[in-house]
C-alpha cells in the first residue's frame, strides 16, 4: 500500500530526495524540510508526480 515519492526542492526545482508514503493516511502533497545540495541550505521540498 505505500507508493514511492519523488521530492524536489521548491527553490531550485532539483529532484534530489525518494522515499515512500502510504496512501491511505496520505491523501494530500508531503512537504518536507531537507537539505538542498544545490542550493546548500535548508529548503522545503514537495512531492512531485
């Protein structure tokens, strides 16, 4: 039941993070904080399709 996930930075649009999330309990966009080589700091990352 859990699906894989694609982050990208929101800042620079660098896909650098996957992982997974299940879609039962999550039906809406995972937003992360990481850390975003390109940009070498600390950015939110959001789910992509």
């Amino acid at each position: 039941m859990r699906k894989k996930v694609v982050l990208a930075c929101v800042e620079c649009g660098s896909r650098n993070y996957s992982t997974t999330s299940n879609k039962k309990t999550q039906t809406e966009r995972m937003e992360l904080n990481k850390f975003c080589r390109t940009c070498g700091k600390q950015t939110i990352h959001l789910e992509t399709k």
